[in-house]
C-alpha cells in the first residue's frame, strides 16, 4: 500500500520521533514493505516513517541508483530502526540533494563522509556499522528526518530566503507532482 508523502509545513516532519519496540509493532515488516512501495512510487532513495505522518525511528533506504558511481551500492537496500548516528567523520563535501516531502526543490548539502551507526533492521536485529560515501548522504538524509530535521535546515539563511515562497507553495499544495501527497496548508475541497 502506498502511503501519501507528508509535505513541508506539516508539524511531524519537525518532532522527534519516538524510538519504537519490537512487541509494539509486530506487522513492522507490512509496515517496512509499505514504506518502500511508497518510496519506489515516488522514485526516492530513502523515506522516513515521519514523511508518512508517523512520529517513529523508522526509515528505509535503497542507494542502488548510485551503483554506476559507487559499485558497491549494487544492492544497498536497509532498514534502520531506532537508529543513532555515533560517530560523523571526514572532510564535509557538498551534493545536490532533494527530499519527497519538498518536491521540485533541489540543493547543495555539506555532509561529512562517513558515518558510524547503531541500528536494528525489521528482524529487530543489532548491528553498529560504518558506511561512506552515497550510502553516508542517504542515510543521514534520512536520519535526520527522525530528529525532526530537514535538509532546508542545512542552508545558509540566504538560500533558505530565496526558496521561501517555493517552500510556502509546497505547504499549500502549489506545487505538482506524481505522487499522493498531504499537504498541510492547502484548501479544503482541492
């Protein structure tokens, strides 16, 4: 089932989310499969519980779209859980990043290049791993989601200015694109 995608403005894409446990969820695996078919409707990379109106440290990625630069990422598809960045590490270097609750809205990012994280996947099983490169950017796109962050946040006060109008639109639903989305500002009866 494909979930509609939470547009800028609403107040769950600014909360922390909660961490989640293992007897609460028992159908997180439907859930995980809901997130992804959702996020591959909308063409991402990663989609955060929170884009889809759940205030819960839950996100899914899939970086195979990076395997021609990075070959390594041929089957990068993960679930994270109750994650916790431990370490960010390396020289920050800037790409072109975007986000489906911000759609047709497109900007550089400075990130650090590797990260060291604690995670579960949808077994609710552990593991503490480092990652580099794409597989870093997306998950760190994505981890920030859960702690009610945005990559607009990321943005000297200038370039957030001059997308403010954009950002406004996008809240009011102003915007098109071929995804269901929730907007949180738009007119009833649209």
């Amino acid at each position: 089932m494909k979930y509609p995608i939470v547009a800028y403005g609403d107040p769950v894409l600014r909360r922390k989310a909660t961490a989640i446990e293992a007897d609460e969820y028992p159908h997180i695996k439907e859930l995980v499969d809901n997130m992804f078919e959702t996020m591959y409707g909308a063409r991402g990379v990663g989609l955060a519980a929170p884009q889809v109106g759940m205030s819960m440290r839950l996100f899914v990625v899939d970086a195979t779209p990076f395997d021609d630069e990075e070959p390594e990422l041929k089957e990068f598809k993960k679930v994270f859980i109750n994650a916790t960045i431990l370490e960010e590490s390396g020289q920050e270097w800037s790409f072109n990043e975007g986000c489906l609750s911000i759609p047709d809205i497109r900007e550089d990012v400075s990130r650090k290049p590797v990260i060291r994280i604690s995670y579960y996947d949808a077994d609710w099983k552990h593991y503490e791993e480092t990652f580099k490169g794409m597989a870093a950017r997306i998950i760190q796109h994505e981890y920030d989601h859960i702690e009610g962050k945005l990559f607009t946040d990321k943005l000297s006060p200038l370039r957030r200015r001059l997308i403010e109008k954009k950002l406004n639109d996008i809240s009011k639903g102003a915007v098109d694109v071929d995804y269901r989305m929730k907007f949180p500002d738009a007119k009833k009866g649209r």
